[in-house]
C-alpha cells in the first residue's frame, strides 16, 4: 500500500519501497511551494527532496539557528537537518544530531518514534542494518502507540526493507 504524505499543508509525496526515500509527486509544484515559503520549517525537507542538498543545509541550519536549544521546536528543526546530512553522507554529523533531539524530545512518542526512523534509514544506508532493524522496530512500537495510519505504515515499510536487506 502506497501512502501519500504532504497535499494539504505542504507538497505530496511517497516513500521508495527500496531507497526509504521520499520522491515528490509534482517537482514543479514543491519547487514553487518552496519559493514562496522559504522561512517555513517544511522547506528543509522539500529542499532536501528537490536534490538541492547545499540549500536544504543552509535552510536547515538556519531552522536550528532560529529555535531556543533544548526545546520541541529545536529538536524538530535538528531532525530535518539531520535528514539533511543523511542524504549527503554526513552520517556522524546525523547522529549526533538526532541523538541531540532524541534527548530533548523524551516523553513525546510522536517526535521520538521520528528520530527512531530517521535514524534507522541513515544505518540503512550506511549499511549497518541489524542497528538500523532496531530502530525501525523501536519506530513502529512507538507509532503504534500514537495511532496515525500513514505513519505507522511508513515506519513498517521502513522495517520490512530492513529485513529484507538483512536476509539477503
């Protein structure tokens, strides 16, 4: 089953059954979304989408910049960045990244189920997929107790390409 994210808020777009990544449904339409708001925290992640990794960095990093360190909005905005660096193969730059937002985000199963599955897909593709494994699995529990459909999908998805990689 194929889940389409964004649409509404923001430009859609699916996940890869086998890269984990997000292709967007209309690039013309995101790259026009992303001209006309540049300052919001989604245009990280469209940028990053689009391939123009140099942008989505600098957008990125001005995201964590703008956020008071240590809050929920900080830990999101590292999320995006760390994603950021995951696609340009700045796997340390990531984790350490994400283990920083992990820290701020306990308690919040929604966030925290988010950096589990960032996390896994940057193991994935450096990888190392039993660790990756246990973070998608550690991503579906904490879904599946946040109970948003498409979400737990993506992070199942995630999972079942794992495994996969792993029996191979």
């Amino acid at each position: 089953m194929t889940v389409v994210f964004g649409g509404a808020e923001f430009p859609a777009y699916v996940i890869d059954e086998e890269t984990l990544r997000e292709e967007l449904l209309d690039e013309e339409e995101t790259r026009e979304w992303v001209e006309e708001t540049p300052q919001d925290p989604h245009a990280v992640a469209l940028l990053r989408m689009l391939g123009e990794l140099d942008a989505a960095l600098a957008a990125g990093q001005d995201r964590v910049h703008e956020r008071e360190p240590g809050t929920p909005e900080w830990a999101t905005a590292a999320i995006r960045l760390a994603h950021v660096h995951h696609w340009r193969g700045e796997f340390v730059e990531a984790h350490e990244l994400l283990d920083a937002a992990e820290e701020v985000l306990v308690g919040d199963i929604a966030r925290t189920a988010l950096v589990h599955q960032h996390r896994a897909k940057a193991l994935f593709d450096a990888g190392r997929y039993a660790e990756a494994q246990r973070e998608a699995r550690r991503a579906v529990a904490l879904r599946e107790e946040g109970g948003d459909p498409g979400l737990i999908q993506s992070s199942r998805q995630a999972l079942a390409r794992i495994d996969r990689a792993l029996a191979t």
